[in-house]
C-alpha cells in the first residue's frame, strides 16, 4: 500500500462571511494571533507526515503563496538587525513542504478543487484533502489519525467529531454510522451522510467534516457528479456516491478541539483560545478577558 504524503487544501473561496477584510486579504490568511489559519494547516499536515502540499487558489490569493516562499529581502533586513530567532521562523515556514499552487478553473464547489489537482495525484496513489480555514488541535494531529487508520485498514477515512449541543447539528453534515468487530472504538463505518439535518432527524452527532483521506478511487466518483445546490459540485455527493459502492470510514478525532475559522465566531474562539496559551502574553491575556467580563457585567 502506498503511503499518504500529498495534500490538496483548497483556499479559492471569496469569505464573503469576512468582508470587507477578505476584500483584499484571503480569509485563509487572517491571523490567529501570530500565524495565519492556513499555516496552522500546513503545519497539521506536515506533522502527519505529508510532503507535498498541493494549494488549489484563486484570484487575490497572491499572499498565500507569498507566505510559504522565500522573502530574501525581509532575510537580509532580520539577519542585519539580530533578529536570529525571527530570521529562522520564516525560514522555516518556506522549508516545511514542497508546494505546489494551482488555479482553480471551475466548475465551482468543494469539488472542484480536487478535481483541479487531479493531474497531481498518481492513479493508485491515496491523497489527502485539509479544507484551508478549518483546523483540528489535536494530540497526536488529527490528519495522523486518519492515515494511521487508512494504512491499517486500506479504506477512504473521513474525520469525525462530536457535536455536543443537540441544535448544532444542523450545521453540519451527520454520519448514519455502524460499529464494525475488531475495530477501533473510535473508528465506525458510515452508512450515510446527511447534511444539515433537523436535531430531531439527525442519525447520530457525529459530524464528518474538515479531513480526508481518500483512496484514488474517489476521482470516479467525483466525474460523475452533476452540479448540485447553486449549480456547484460538492465533495459530499461524489462520497455519498461512493458509500453505495465502496467502505468509508468515519474516525472520532481523540483529544481534539475543532475551530470553524471560517466562521465569525468560531474564529474569535480560535483566536481568544491561542492567546490564552501564548508563552509571551499568555497570561495577561487572562486577566484582561477577567477584567473586561466584569466592566461588561458591571454596565
């Protein structure tokens, strides 16, 4: 079996949730605290053993590209002014990978972007997809996770996490799952997906969403699909399609925290939970939410 060691991330959005700052900034690149959400990504990626990344873009997404190159000329001012440790950060961002960026022509929807970097993947080569403004903090990374149980058992694997409270599940696409023997606790196959389900009608809480892994095998799928909701093609309709044919797994990421950065609020939480761990500012980050939450309630 081969091993997992590219990644497609597709950053072609707008963030039309974000404007005006996405106008010119791309969403995939708004800070969380002193790294951009995309390097969060990348750094999963690399950390699960990924070698090459695989960037899907679109207009005004230069500074993406930007980020992971080389900056000779911030490199000379750094190295000029003493700043080592800065000097050997952003040295180490352009090394983490080989990146590859390609333009995603159409037709639109979270399929598309695979489908642009097909001609990237060999034909029995099993890749990985990492949505460009979500992440997973986990012990050990989430992505990890699903490889380990793609190798082991030669399955496309999705991730999975549980979604605590019942009204949020219709944000979400919902595994109908089934536990199978000699199987990992935290690892179910999915019967279906159903998306944004009422709380009522939801098949489980376990959401599926954010990580792939794929077998080679989800291409054909994925030329048979015919646009969908908006007149897109989605990612959802060509695994659904798959799971009349073929296994998918679902894994329940261990010890993770998901934040939806491509969400107003869940970026905050990402934001707000970062700078409270920060080992320069950590702590007086603390204590001014403290002192802000009483001015708040004392008003």
């Amino acid at each position: 079996m081969k091993k997992v060691t590219k990644a497609i991330i597709p950053a072609a959005g707008y963030g039309t949730r974000f404007l005006p700052q996405t106008k010119a900034m791309p969403k995939e690149m708004l800070p969380v605290v002193d790294k951009p959400v995309i390097q969060y990504v990348v750094e999963e990626a690399v950390a699960s053993g990924i070698e090459d990344i695989i960037i899907v873009t679109g207009p005004s997404k230069r500074a993406i590209e930007d980020h992971f190159d080389r900056t000779y000329d911030l490199e000379y001012f750094l190295e000029k002014a003493g700043k080592s440790e800065k000097l050997e950060e952003i040295r180490r961002i352009a090394n983490l990978a080989n990146f590859v960026y390609i333009r995603q022509k159409g037709p639109y929807g979270n399929a598309g972007p695979v489908l642009s970097a097909r001609h990237l993947i060999g034909e029995d080569e099993p890749f990985a997809v990492l949505w460009g403004d979500e992440f997973i903090y986990s012990k050990p990374p989430r992505l990890k996770q699903l490889i380990d149980v793609h190798e082991k058992h030669g399955y496309s694997v999705i991730s999975g996490v549980r979604i605590e409270e019942k009204r949020d599940v219709e944000k979400y696409g919902i595994s109908k799952i089934e536990r199978i023997d000699n199987i990992d606790n935290n690892v179910f196959k999915i019967l279906d997906i159903i998306e944004k389900p009422q709380p009522d009608k939801a098949p489980s809480n376990l959401a599926t969403h954010g990580a792939y892994v794929f077998t080679p095998s989800i291409f054909k799928y994925l030329d048979e699909l015919k646009p969908g909701r908006g007149g897109e093609l989605w990612l959802v309709e060509a695994v659904s399609s798959m799971l009349k044919k073929e296994t998918i797994l679902v894994a329940e990421i261990k010890n993770a925290k998901y934040y939806d950065t491509g969400d107003k609020l869940g970026y905050l939480k990402a934001v707000i939970d970062f700078a409270l761990v920060h080992p320069e500012f950590g702590g007086a980050v603390s204590t001014y939410i403290e002192e802000a939450v009483k001015k708040t309630k004392g008003s």
